[in-house]
C-alpha cells in the first residue's frame, strides 16, 4: 500500500460524520430511534438537529443534511446552501421532491418510463386533473372515458392530512360533490394487498400492506355516492404473516423492483422514498404505480436502522 492510500484510510478511520436532519417532531420520534443511533456511532457517524431559526451555514458543520419539511422558503434556504456548500450532500434536493408534492407529475415519469414487457408491465391508471369547477366533473369523466369507481385524490400532496384525504366515487353524478383541486383515478381491483417498495440509495426492500378490497360488477351496481376512506395501507400491521391468496400475496419480481428503482431513481433525482404498487387482480404481471412519497415510514420498515447506516457509509466512501 502506497504512503497516500495509508493516509486516506488513517483518514477515513478517524473522520466522523455529521448528518444535520430537518424533520419533524413525528418523523424524529418513529425514524431516529437509539438503534439508529447506535448502529451509526460506532460508524462515527452522529445526527445534529437544525434549528430552522437560525442560518443554516452558522450551523454544522455538516457532511450530509436530511430533511423533510415543505413550504418554498425552506426550500430557497436549501438551494441557497447547497450552492454555497457543494461538498455537503443535501439529501434529497428540494426541487425534486417538489416534484412528488403534485400527484400528477408525482407519477409523470412513471408514465414516460416504457417500461413495458420487462418481467411485467407496469403503468400508472388513467387519471384526469380537475383543476376547478366541480359541477364539470361528470362530463369530463364521460369525455376521457374513465370507468367508475373513480379514487379522488387531492391534487397537492403536501404531507398535510388533508392531502391524505381520499375518496371512491361509484357513480358519475356523485362526481359533484367533490372538491378540486384533485386527481380523478382509475380505480384498479388488486385483491386488497398492495406492495410498498422503499428505497434508500441502491437499497430495496418490499413490504405487502393492507389495501382496498376488490369493488365487484354488482358493488357498483348496488353504491352510489363518494365515500371517504382510512388511510388503509399506512396501518404498521403489515400483511405479511397473513394468510394470504398466493395469487395476490405474491411479490412482484425482483428484477423489475431493481429495474424500477434504479430508472426512479434516476429520473426523480431522489435516494430517499417509497412507491405504492399494485398488481391488478386476475392477471399475473400487470403492475401500477399508484403512489411515491418522499422520506416515507421507514421506521416501520424492518432493518432500516442498518439498512440506512450502509447507506450513510456507501455516502462517506464516495466523498471521503
Ligand atoms: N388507483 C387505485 N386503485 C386501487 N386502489 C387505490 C388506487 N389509488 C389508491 N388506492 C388505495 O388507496 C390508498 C391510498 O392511496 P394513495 O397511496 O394514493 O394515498 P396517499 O394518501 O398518498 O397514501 P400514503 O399514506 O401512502 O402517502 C392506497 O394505499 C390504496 O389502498
Ligand atoms: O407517518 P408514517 O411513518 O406512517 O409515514 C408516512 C409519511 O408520514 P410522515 O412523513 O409524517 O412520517 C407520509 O408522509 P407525508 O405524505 O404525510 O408527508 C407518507 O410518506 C406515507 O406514505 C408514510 O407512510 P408509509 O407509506 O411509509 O407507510
Ligand atoms: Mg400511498
Ligand atoms: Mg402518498
């Protein structure tokens, strides 16, 4: 080993990192837990939190900043340091996580993937855009031709609960009551189990959740209205030690989630989020993506703890 590589290492075994977050109190309590923490200080890595109050650039100094806040003056004060900071790697960029706080370029590059006939084919449902005037809903459905039942989504998915505040529609007239801004789409039958695949870095890992149960010929023959609905795939109990139809309980293929991921990652810019996949009921490998959040539960996920500190390390190795 050459006198330099022998420095580099003395340097890298010395070196701790420091991770400035930006998160919230809720997201602090479920996703920074000791484990974390531990697992990561043996690393040398350690988490200082960022008081939003003061200048980002009299704090640190960091080596890598996590965060998920919204609003665009946070936004501006990020750019700002990054431009500033180039060294330190701001995880994610706020411009592209942006991108995932409207749900209808939130799945735009899903869209434009062409991932067709790779083990699978996947694609996002049909979807319209209402952007105002409810009383329009029922003619526009009829003129794009989209089938009922419809899932209505608020349009801006800005992590506040009324963004989570989702609706079935069962007939068109219904349609009305709802409130625009929104997404009109496709309700897709997947056997109540749907797939949330979380990524971190090149990592994977994929989880079943409880979802929607399949809406038969005769549910839509025998339901009018719009209905609200829980946030029925947040739940912790995941569905994974259930008894489940095997047909419906199966993972997607392991080499389209790589596929997916890496071409997501890619393309949103981002290292840090979970997608929501459905498999549609009846059919072997017809996939839709139905949902992407950024910086999701992970706390939920089993293993995060060490799954993250490679993650920090692989980081660290790139930018020793
Ligand atoms: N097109 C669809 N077809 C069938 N079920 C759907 C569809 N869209 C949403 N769902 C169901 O509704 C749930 C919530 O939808 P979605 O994931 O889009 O909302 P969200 O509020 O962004 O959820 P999250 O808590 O994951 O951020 C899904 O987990 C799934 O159970
Ligand atoms: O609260 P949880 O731990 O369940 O995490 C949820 C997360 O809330 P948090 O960021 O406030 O923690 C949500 O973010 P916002 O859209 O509200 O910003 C969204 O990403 C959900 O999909 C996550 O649930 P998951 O999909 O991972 O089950
Ligand atoms: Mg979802
Ligand atoms: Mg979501």
């Amino acid at each position: 080993m050459s006198p330099c590589s022998i420095e580099t290492l003395q340097h890298q075994q010395q070196r701790n990192y420091v991770v400035g977050y930006a998160l919230t109190s809720k997201k602090v309590k479920s996703f920074l837990r000791p484990k974390l923490e531990g697992l990561a200080r043996n690393k040398g890595i350690s988490f200082v939190p960022i008081d939003q109050n003061r200048p980002l650039s009299d704090q640190g100094p960091f080596d890598i900043v996590l965060h998920k806040m919204t609003g665009r003056e946070w936004r501006q004060i990020l750019e700002e340091y990054r431009q500033t900071h180039p060294k330190v790697l701001v995880l994610d960029p706020p411009d592209a996580i942006k991108h995932l706080q409207n749900r209808q370029s939130m799945l735009q590059c899903v869209a434009d993937m062409n991932l067709f006939e790779f083990y699978g084919k996947v694609g996002v449902p049909r979807q319209l855009v209402i952007k105002s005037d409810a009383s329009s809903i029922p003619d526009l459905v009829a003129e794009a031709g989209l089938r009922l039942p419809l899932v209505a989504k608020p349009l801006i998915n800005d992590g506040s609960a009324k963004s989570h505040e989702l609706s079935l529609a069962y007939d068109q007239y219904s349609l009305q009551k709802l409130e625009p801004p929104l997404v009109l789409q496709e309700f897709v039958n997947h056997g109540g189990v749907l797939f949330k695949v979380f990524i971190v870095g090149e990592a994977i890992k994929v989880v079943r959740r409880f979802s929607l149960p399949n809406v038969t010929k005769r549910d839509l023959l025998s339901n009018v209205g719009v209905y609200r609905f829980p946030r029925v795939s947040r739940a912790a109990a995941s569905a994974d030690d259930v008894d489940l139809d095997p047909s419906v309980a199966e993972l997607p293929p392991w080499p389209l989630l790589e596929r997916l991921a890496k071409e997501l990652c890619q393309r949103l810019g981002l290292r840090l989020f979970n997608l929501d996949i459905i498999r549609e009921h009846g059919t072997r490998d017809h996939y839709y993506i139905i949902d992407i959040n950024y910086f999701p539960g992970y706390g939920k996920m089993p293993g995060y703890e060490q799954m993250f500190t490679d993650f920090f390390l692989s980081l660290m190795q790139q930018n020793p």
